[in-house]
C-alpha cells in the first residue's frame, strides 16, 4: 500500500468510528462493538498523531512514514504545525501508565 493511501485510510477510519460512536444509537446497545469501535479509534488516532507529531526518533523504524516525510523544509513545517496540542497528549501515553482521574 502506498503511503498516501494509507494515510488516507487512518484519516478515513478515524472520521467513519468517530461518526458511529457519536451517531450510531445501535452500537450502544452492544457492549462488545462499542469497545471494538473505541479501540480502533484509538489505534487510528494514535497513528495520525504519530505521524503529524512524531516523538521519539530513535524508536522510528525504517518503514515509518511522517509528514516530515512530505515537505521540503522540515523546521518550516514543524513552526506551521505547531507544539502537539494538549488533547492529543493523551492519545500518545499508552493506557496502562495512565492514571484514573478517581485514584
């Protein structure tokens, strides 16, 4: 797969789990689905905040693709992008060295 179209396909599964789990009244009613959903959402948005926000290099495999990866000028598109934003900080701690709110 080429790395455009994969791009395309996180972006795309991103949007099409978001929609359900917002819209999609049925997929409430059964627990094993709506797991299944928040998981791929999770993976999905992992993976694009991986790829717009990339943060350890070192642990960057040769067959990883990063929007650094599509630009001329890295340090112009990393002051466009911006720092990470605050809400995607999450997405990026695993969800075992997460703290519960209550604990």
């Amino acid at each position: 797969m080429e790395s455009a179209e994969h791009l395309h396909d996180e972006i795309w599964m991103l949007q099409q789990t978001a929609r359900r789990l917002l819209h999609d009244g049925v997929l409430h009613t059964d627990r094993v689905l709506k797991n299944a959903a928040v998981e791929s959402f999770t993976i999905h948005a992992r993976g694009l905040t991986e790829f717009l926000y990339p943060q350890d290099e070192k642990r960057r495999r040769i067959t990883d693709v990063i929007a650094h990866d599509f630009v001329a000028d890295r340090t112009g598109w990393i002051s466009a992008r911006g720092a990470i934003p605050e809400a995607l900080h999450d997405v990026l701690t695993p969800a075992r060295r997460r703290r519960r709110p209550d604990s």
